[in-house]
C-alpha cells in the first residue's frame, strides 16, 4: 500500500456493503478540499456504497447520494463541501 498526499492507495477488498461503506467513511475522512476521485466498475460493483461512506465523512446525508445510472448527475451538498456523484 503506498500513500499519495496522506491518503492510502492501493487495492483494496471488501467483503461486504458495510465493509465498503465504512471504506467510505475512512477515505472521506483524509479528504482536505479539492480532491478528485474517480470510480470505475461494472453495476453492482459498489461504487455507490463507497460514495455514501464519503459523504458521510464530510458530513452529507447519506440519503441523498444516489446511484447515477437512476439519478445522475444530482448533486449533494453539506454543510462545508459539495458531492456530485
């Protein structure tokens, strides 16, 4: 595993929803402003899990953030930054 900026890179496995949510939660919390991350695989694969565990860490509702393949492009805002997903 290599660090880029703090923040770990590298591959990572998850068993299961809660272990890439809360995957999620722990890259959301290395997050400093400007960031870009991209996410790429197949449907299915998580992408949105792993995204509300990012918004969570920076403090948006969960709830809001929604697969783009049935919403896409809506924005979720909070309280110090903006996620478009």
């Amino acid at each position: 595993m290599t660090t880029a900026n703090g923040i770990q890179s590298g591959d990572f496995v998850s068993a299961n929803e809660a272990d890439t949510f809360d995957l999620g939660v722990r890259l959301g919390k290395e997050l400093t402003g400007g960031e870009v991350i991209l996410l790429n695989g197949p449907l299915g694969a998580g992408k949105t899990m792993l995204v509300k565990g990012v918004a969570q860490a920076i403090e948006i509702d969960q709830e809001e953030v929604t697969s783009p393949v049935v919403h896409p492009g809506e924005p979720a805002s909070g309280p110090f930054v903006a996620l478009s997903h």
